[in-house]
C-alpha cells in the first residue's frame, strides 16, 4: 500500500513537471521576433518601396536634415511577417563607443508599420564619443566617421532587433579663414598690418565665438574691425626670420579652426621712396568725383600704393589700392557720396613700400543749382495715351510726365519710375534716357502691367544720369489704384 501511494505522488509531480515545461514554449510566442530594415518606405499604392543598402547617404553634412525611411515587421513562427505599428524605434551611432550608443533621432511607426526618421546632423550635441570627439579639440578631416544603424528596442511581447550597420563620414561645418598682410615689402624694423577674414559655408562674413591669435609664439590681441574682420599689427620686423601667425577659431556647431599661415614678406633696408600724389581740384562739393593721380620710385612689381580716405570726423569712408604702371604712374577715382560724404577737411593717407605721405582736401557744400527741368504735370495713361484714373489688372498702364527745359541748351536726362506696393515694397524700377532742347517740352512714358490689385504709389525721378545721380528735377508722386 505504501508503495502505491508513492508511485502515485511521484506519478503527480511528473505531471506538474510536464505540464510547467510545456508553458514554456508559450513565453517563447509572445516574445516573438521582429525585424527592422532601413531604406524602405510607402509608395503611392501603399506598397513597399526603396533600398535597404541606400538607406543612408554615405556622406552627411552638419546642420543638415535627413529623412531616413525603415519599417519594422513581426516574425510568425511559420516566418510570415506582419506589420508592427506604434512602436518606438531609434537611429543610433555606435561608432568607437558600442556599449553606451548615442541616439540620433527617434521615430514611431504607423499603422503599416513605416517609419521616418527625421535626423539633424549635429556636431556638438554628440562631442563625448566617436567622430564628435573631434570637435572639441583639433584633428583630421578624415577622422569624422559614425556607425549608424537603426534599433527597436523590443516589449514584453516582442524581441529586440536592429537593422544592418551603415558608415557615414560627418562633414562638418568649417569656417573658412583668411589671413592677408597690407603689403609684401617691409623695411627692417617695420611692422605688419595682419588682417584675418572670417566666413561662414554661405560665404558671408562671420564673428567666430572664441579666437587666439600668435605671431612668431608670441601673443596678438586682433581688433575687430566689422564682422568677420579682424586685425592687428605685428612686432617690428627683422632679416631673415619666420614671420609665422597662428590662428585658433571656434564657433558653436563649426569644427575648431587651426590655421597656421607664413606671412611671405621682403624684409629689406630702409631705402629711399619718391612719392608724389596730387588732386585734380583744391575745393570740391558734395557729390563731386575727386580723382587722384601720382608717382612712385622705385617701381617694384607686386606692390600697390594703399590709400585711406578719411573724412572729417575721422571715420574711414574709403579704402583701397592701386598698383602703378610701368612707368610708376597710378590712378584712383572715388565720389563724395553718401550717408557719411560731410563736409570739411578730408585727410588721405598714401603707403608705398613703407613710405607714408598724408595730404588733405576741402569739401565744401556748393550752391544749389536752379532746377534745370521742371516737371508740368504727371499722369497715368493707358496704351492708347488716354488719361485713366483707375487700372484694370493685367492691362498695361503709362506713367507719362510732361517735362519742359528751362536751360539755354539742351539737357540729357535720365527718367526714372518707382512703383511701390502697400507695404512700401519696390514692385518695379524702369528709366528712359533723354534729352530736351532749349524752351521745348517732351512726354516720356514708361509703360507697366501690374499683377496684383491694391493702392500703388508711383514716384518720378529726374536725373543727370545713373553714372551722375544729381537731380534735374524735384520728385514727384502719384497714386496708382489697381483693381
């Protein structure tokens, strides 16, 4: 009896034995397995479409944005694949760093199982591992790689799975530097004017967040000229030496510059430089083109004559170079024109192979003229000429003005319209050039078809010549109503 009892309770536990293993192979289904590919994507039919080994552009550019497609399946166990939607899933770098992957971007998937990554390629974000390394310290180019791969980290139910691997070089934003010298011959003892310019991958002018700058291991304090420029003035030169500057650059979200230029300079003794410049006037006006002429001995090829125009108030209002012919002969040309053209006492500085001469000019306001055109009326016309008050849109419309000379002699003459828009933006700059004889009256018109409905103003312009911008005429306006 006893016997039996045992074979009975051993016979039990066998049961439960079996029964415990045979729920097993039920864990095992829920985590099923799945399988994420990158590179494919929904077409138009709601069909798979695309490359898995073109998934990601083998090379990628800082600042840019990518759109990176994958789907994400289920596996069956009789390998039927299924769509797994509103999952989670990751583009990771496991470049040089494996165990501790950097993610990239995160998407999540649709009701088909498509995802799209939307990835901004970021070159300080990732500074702690792999290819970003680099930019907190300088290196190579050639060392800015990723390793990417897509990654779905799986649930209760499902498996973790990751797409193939794909090497990416990182292109990363750069600064481009340029560092100049004023000229290429010095004396023994002078120094160097060292301008270093600063532009962005738009070729716009750039500050950079932090800069140092070396001269020959020794430490310059650049100036800030304007933005992206920036200058400083060197130690007095000496024979035979190695005038090296060193640039140190950073910018956020740019690679950190290191920029190590020679200045290719001619050390050489002092020698003796003739210099002569002259004016082509004593006084000049407002407006007036002031032309300068000079010579220069010795005459030494590759070298310029600099020229710094001051005005009175000691702002630089131009700058520039000119280089003497053959025969040491040069040129420059510039107009007392604009915002900062004042008048006053007006300093120019000339340097020639070290050699610096200044001289002066006077700038006075002259007299107005009397206008020499008068302006009778303005209207609007349509192409028949007849006089309209209101435009249809797309019909061409005449601005016609009546203009009458009242000079002894013929006047050449410029005849300019701007049309503005509501919001005061230029819709349209169209000229004529003319001329009117002595007592005569002459009707430029110029013709245009408007694109849009709304208030335009219109304003004339009566001018010597674009070349020559001194007004014959006070400005008239008029109003256009398109509708």
């Amino acid at each position: 009896m006893h016997s039996v009892k045992l074979l009975a309770l051993i016979l039990a536990v066998m049961l439960i034995i079996s029964i415990s293993t045979s729920q097993l192979p039920v864990e095992a289904q829920q985590n099923s397995k799945t399988e994420l590919t990158l590179g494919i994507k929904k077409n138009n039919d709601g069909h798979p479409e695309g490359y898995e080994e073109n998934a990601i552009p083998a090379v990628v550019h800082v600042e840019q944005t990518y759109l990176i497609y994958g789907r994400l399946m289920q596996i069956q166990d009789d390998g039927t694949r299924i769509r797994l939607q509103d999952a989670e899933v990751k583009l990771i770098d496991v470049f040089n760093n494996a165990q501790n992957p950097v993610v990239l971007t995160t998407a999540k998937t649709d009701k088909d199982g498509y995802c799209v990554f939307e990835w901004k390629v970021s070159a300080k974000k990732l500074n702690q591992i792999g290819a970003y390394e680099a930019q907190e310290g300088i290196t190579s180019l050639n060392n800015k790689r990723l390793q990417v791969f897509g990654i779905y980290e799986g649930d209760s139910t499902h498996a973790k799975s990751t797409s193939i691997g794909y090497n990416v070089k990182l292109k990363p934003l750069r600064l481009f530097v340029d560092v100049e010298t004023n000229k290429t011959v010095y004396n023994v003892g002078e120094s160097a004017h060292i301008t270093i310019t600063f532009k962005d991958v738009a070729n716009q002018l750039t500050d950079p967040d932090t800069l140092e700058v070396f001269f020959k291991s020794l430490t310059m304090l650049p100036v800030r000229q304007e933005v992206g420029v920036y200058s400083f003035i060197t130690p007095p030169l000496a024979k035979n030496t190695n005038n090296n500057v060193i640039v140190l650059a950073d910018k956020e979200n740019y690679l950190r510059e290191i920029i190590s230029s020679t200045v290719i300079v001619s050390v050489v003794d002092k020698i003796f430089v003739d210099l002569n410049v002259k004016h082509d006037q004593d006084t000049y006006g407002l407006g007036d083109f002031v032309t300068i002429t000079g010579t220069v001995r010795p005459i030494i090829t590759g070298n310029v004559v600099l020229i710094k125009i001051s005005n009175p108030s000691g702002v630089i209002f131009n700058f520039g170079q000119v280089a003497p012919n053959i025969d040491g002969i040069f040129e420059y040309e510039f107009r007392l024109f604009g915002k900062s053209a004042i008048t006053g006492e007006w300093n120019i500085t000339y340097n020639y192979l070290g050699s610096q001469v200044i001289n002066s000019l006077n700038v006075v306001e002259l007299p107005t003229k009397s206008l020499q055109i008068i302006i009778q009326s303005q209207s609007v016309v349509n192409d028949l000429g007849e006089m309209i008050d209101k435009v249809q849109l797309g019909s061409p419309v005449g601005i016609q003005a009546k203009l009458t000379n009242n000079e002894k002699s013929t006047v050449p003459l410029t005849y300019i319209v701007v049309i503005k828009d509501s919001e005061d933006f230029t819709v349209m700059i169209s000229w004529i050039k003319s001329a009117i004889k002595p007592n005569m009256d002459i009707k430029p018109t110029i013709f245009w078809i408007p694109e849009n409905k709304g208030n335009y103003n219109v304003e004339l312009f009566i001018w010597e010549s674009f070349k020559n911008p001194i007004p014959l005429s006070d400005t008239e306006n008029l109003n256009i109503i398109v509708v």
